[in-house]
C-alpha cells in the first residue's frame, strides 16, 4: 500500500478545514475560541487581541506532525 496516512490527518490545500483551538487569555482567564491557519507553517509567532479583553496575545502556534496544533499564548509583558 502507498497510502500515506499524512495526507489524510492533515489536509493542505483545497478547501483548508476549520481549524480552531481554546485558548486561555492570559490577561482575563476568559476562554476564546482561536481559529488557526494550517496552511501558515509548521511554526507561527502572531499577535492576536482577546475578543474579551483586547488586549494582546503573543502566540505560538506548532503544527505537529499528526495535524494537530499547540497553542501558547502569553502576556505582551513576558
Ligand atoms: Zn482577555
């Protein structure tokens, strides 16, 4: 067989599926719902304002090798 389960767990290209992850802000606790870009690169550093808050996040997003993502969000003040 030459299937390679990859492609299937971790789809690029057409019609980019929905990918989203909770993050907890770390200025107000609140808990946001952060859609992500699996097309971005396997490691993506962005600043995202809190819906609730709005203040900035300093993420981190890692793409790991079965197509899911770890998100690390931090205050803007280290
Ligand atoms: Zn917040």
């Amino acid at each position: 067989m030459t299937r390679d389960p990859l492609d299937e767990s971790f789809p690029l290209g057409d019609g980019v599926a929905d990918a989203a992850a909770h993050v907890d802000c770390p200025y107000c606790g609140a808990e946001v719902e952060l859609p992500l870009d699996p097309g971005g690169g396997a490691i993506q550093r962005y600043v995202e304002d809190c819906e609730v808050c709005c203040r900035p996040w300093q993420l981190t997003v890692r793409w790991g090798p079965s197509g899911a993502a770890t998100v690390e969000a931090r205050t803007d003040e280290g």
